[in-house]
C-alpha cells in the first residue's frame, strides 16, 4: 500500500479557507485517494475521494497534483465544527481494498 | 447513515476472559474491517474481509481472530484479553469502489 504523510498539526481562522496537504509519492495508478475526518471520539467520518482529476462535493475540495504524489483537501469556509483529526488515505480497487490509517493532521479552527 | 451497528458499545472484562466483539450491517457491502484506537495512534488495522470466510491480517493482528460467516457479521475474538487491548474499536464497511463507512465504536477496557 501507498504511504502517505501529513502535518501532525495545523492551525485555521474561522471562516477562512483550511488547506490540508498530504503527500503520497508512491501512489500506484489504480489507487484512489481518500480523506476522512474524526471528530473527538466518533467514527471517521467520510470527506472526498479522487483518482486524478479535482474533486469538489458540499464538504471540500480536493486537489490532486498531475503526478498524483500529493494533493490538498481544502474546506473552504472553515468553522469551529471542522475542528478534528483528518486522514489522507491511499486505497486501490479490484482486490485491494485495504483501508490503512496514518496518524493523520490535527486540525485546530481558532476563533 | 449507513446502516452499521457494533455491539457491546461498552464493556469491562477481566485478563484472560475471552471476548467477542460484533459488527453488523445492513448495506450488503463485500469489505468490512476491524481497527483498534489508542491514544498517541491513529486508527490501526486489525484485521479486514473481503467476503464471507475470506479474511485477512492488518497491521496489529496478534491476539486477534475474526470470523465472517455471513455477509452481515463480522466477529473480532479476543482469545484472552489482555490489559494492552483496552482500547477503542472500530467497524468499517465498503462496497468496493465507494468510500467507507465507520460504526460508532466499542471501548472495551481489560482489567
């Protein structure tokens, strides 16, 4: 499975643009990249995924570089509720559905 | 919300019980997946399925045995709980080329 590696921690001003970066240089070309959140102790909640092209659904953005070693999920009018644990997550499909977790980016909204 | 439910949500047992932990769902999806949470760690894969009697290892899989007879159980077995298995567990299920869905959590505590 493809690694990927976040920014343990960031900060974002309420209701400016959060840009979350992740980076995933040993992606293979079937596998898709997923960003998930967690909220205090819930369960992962799903964000958005994509293959290569930019992704845009009522939650965020994703943006995937050409050479899909990195992307950014952008939540664009951060609020206090976005405060939370996201995980950029690299899954193939066709057989290889292992969903594995890194430690993730703690992401802090400041009032 | 997709329909998955763990049970017990939770539960106190002693060293050396075992225990089983039950993921149930109502969605017909192929994969389902074990993860455990602890503190200082994101979520890590215990074990996972890909089908009924097909199972696979995760990343911290010692201690740990499951069991998929049936689409819509997924069983993870402590043989003999120890105090290292306190922890939060967590149940995922996927149909493949969608996204994940996460049960709300088991906080099992081994005393």
């Amino acid at each position: 499975d493809a690694k990927t590696t976040q920014p343990t921690s960031m900060d974002c001003a309420e209701g400016r643009a959060a840009n979350l970066p992740c980076n995933h240089s040993t992606i293979s070309g079937n596998e898709y990249v997923y960003w998930y959140r967690q909220i205090h102790s819930q369960g992962p909640q799903y964000i958005i995924h994509g293959l290569k092209n930019n992704e845009t659904n009522e939650m965020a953005s994703l943006i995937i570089t050409e050479d899909r070693k990195s992307s950014t999920l952008i939540l664009p009018h951060a609020t206090l509720r976005d405060t939370a644990v996201y995980y950029c997550i690299v899954r193939g499909n066709f057989g290889n559905e292992k969903l594995t977790f890194g430690t993730g980016t703690r992401l802090t909204i400041i009032p | 919300d997709a329909g998955i439910t763990q049970s017990p949500r939770h539960k106190v047992t002693e060293t050396g019980t075992p225990v089983t932990l039950r993921c149930h769902q109502t969605e017909n999806h192929r994969y389902m997946y074990w993860y455990r949470q602890d503190p200082g760690h994101g979520l890590r894969l215990i074990h996972y399925s890909y089908g009924v009697k097909d199972t696979d290892k995760g990343e911290v899989s010692d201690g740990y045995s499951v069991s998929r007879s049936k689409t819509e159980d997924f069983l993870l077995t402590l043989e003999s709980a120890t105090s290292s298995q306190t922890s939060v567990y967590f149940c995922a299920i996927s149909g493949g080329r969608g996204h994940a869905f996460f049960g709300q959590g088991t906080r099992l505590t081994v005393v």
